[in-house]
C-alpha cells in the first residue's frame, strides 16, 4: 500500500432525518482517546490496522521518529513504531487527566511530567513546534518558567540545553567572541570535532573550535534517532547505521560508549550493534594514529595563523 492509501483523514458520521448517528461508530485517536480534530490536529486512519491517531499526538510523542521508509506510514511514522509507542503508552498516565496514553514528556529529561497532547494545552505547559527545524517538544508549567529565567544563557550547539546539564553531559564550555557553546561530552563524541594535543589544552576545553562550529552547523541537518531534534552529530559507529544521536539521547536509548583517553578512541554503538565493539589491537592503533595525525595538523595550522 502507498502512502496515500491510509492516510485518511475522518469525516463526519452520517446520520439519520432526526440527526442522530446511524453507522458504524467514530474511530477516536489511540493516545487521547479524542476524535475532535480542533484540538489534537486531523485525526488520520490507518484502515488496514484499525488505527486512528491525531497528527499532534503523533508529532510530538517522545519516541516517535518521522520516517522515509517505503513500508506503511501514518501521517510520516511507520505504522510499526505506532504500535510500540501506543504500547508504552498504555503503561504511562497523564499528569492531567492520570488516564494512559500519556506518550509526551517534558523535554527535560529529569521531569517525570507527562502528558496527552491535548492535557498538556489545559495544563498551560509551553508548546515549541517549529516545522522547518523539526522541533516538537513541550515544557511542563515548572520548567516552563526555568527556561525563561534562563532564556538569555548560552546554550550548547549540539544539545540545545545550557549549563543545568552540566553534570550529565559535562562542562558547557563557551566562546562569546566565536558566539558558539558545546558541552563536553556532546563534542567528546561527536563524529567530526579534532581534541587538540598537550600544547594547545586551553583551546575550548581541549577541542579545536573551527572544527566544533563545523560540526554544529553539520548538525542543524541531523536529526535524532530518539527526539527528532537537531544537532545529531553522534552516530553509530557501523558505518552502514543510520542511527545519529545527541549524546543524553544515546545515553537514554541504551547505546554503547567506548571511552580510552590514552589512544584518544571515543565511539558509539547504537543498542542494535552494541555487540560489535570488539575490534583487534592493530584497527584500534590505526584509528588513533589518524586522530592523532589530525590534532597535529590542527595545531600546525593554529601556529601558522598565530605567526600571519
């Protein structure tokens, strides 16, 4: 079946001379149990699954990823992921309303807040949809008002968080005159940053910046496997994986991190290759030769620009 085939928007119910419904009973939307399309978005169908769902539910779930694929989709999302997000919602109670399906959390990622598309609108929690950048993302009333205290901070590139985050994704490191911020951890695993050498550790906590603003202008095209967001520079290291990451997602969708300070090696394995990370001495020795070729180059090419 193609796209078309099942993205069927519900029309109203016929009815009889006195205006009552005859027919078959109106489907209602698998997460808020609403057929209203006012309030959640077009309500789409998937007839060959029995399956209704409101395009916002959808959108802004926490573990929905729009797909490309050519198998089933309902309003972008495979008709399998669906499934298992309706299945994780039936575990989870709004904070609202405490009835299931309760699939969209705060974005902050300590906040156990979660809720119905249309409980979180009651609930006044700050909605943020921005559909060029792929931003779908709610923020309960507490942290709500922490973002606006803290609107005017700098944010990591990567993450889009500030300093709050510091302890789990490590120091925010910031540069006023290059207008640019990271966290450690978000450049530590990032697929194209360069860690300088000894002679130039003062240099944005250990990284060299050009490659850091490279990396988060390449990231504004990425988006997270787990979130949808932006800024998903950290992918699995199977090179035929698709799979790219922020790193508090990877570290929440159960992938693999390999850390050896001394041979400059920091990898990821999404969970579905997390078995693959037990390669021989001599592919490692090479891998950290070329990391290392690469710092030198890096401070090569700072001496030259300190010197014109």
């Amino acid at each position: 079946l193609n796209q078309n085939s099942i993205l069927r928007p519900i029309s109203k119910m016929a009815t009889d001379s006195k205006g009552k419904r005859r027919g078959s009973r109106q489907p209602k939307c698998a997460f808020c149990k609403l057929n209203k399309e006012e309030h959640c978005g077009q309500l789409l169908v998937a007839q060959s699954q029995k399956m209704a769902a409101h395009h916002k539910c959808m959108l802004f779930s926490s573990a929905l990823v729009t797909s490309h694929s050519e198998n089933e989709t309902l309003g972008g999302f495979l008709l399998e992921d669906i499934k298992k997000e309706i299945k994780r919602g039936n575990k989870l109670s709004c904070s609202c309303c405490h009835r299931p399906g309760a699939t969209i959390g705060c974005d902050v990622k300590t906040c156990r807040r979660t809720y119905h598309y249309y409980c979180a609108k009651l609930d006044k929690a700050q909605i943020k949809e921005d559909a060029s950048q792929g931003i779908y993302l709610i923020l309960c009333q507490k942290h709500k008002e922490g973002a606006e205290d803290s609107s005017e901070g700098p944010k990591c590139g990567f993450c889009h968080a500030g300093d709050e985050e510091n302890e789990t994704r490590g120091k925010l490191h910031t540069s006023n005159a290059k207008k640019v911020a990271a966290h450690y951890k978000c450049m530590l695993f990032s697929s194209g940053t360069v860690q300088l050498t000894n002679s130039s550790r003062k240099d944005f906590g250990d990284f060299d910046i050009k490659t850091v603003i490279q990396e988060i202008k390449r990231g504004k095209r990425m988006k997270c496997t787990l979130c949808s967001q932006i800024g998903a520079t950290i992918g699995c290291e199977i090179k035929a994986c698709i799979k790219t990451y922020h790193y508090h997602c990877a570290v929440e969708d159960r992938a693999k991190f390999i850390e050896n300070l001394d041979r400059g090696i920091y990898r990821l394995y999404c969970k579905n290759h997390s078995g693959n990370d037990d390669r021989d001495e001599e592919d490692e020795e090479r891998e950290s030769i070329s990391r290392y070729g690469k710092e030198q180059e890096a401070d090569r090419n700072r001496e030259v620009l300190e010197e014109v």
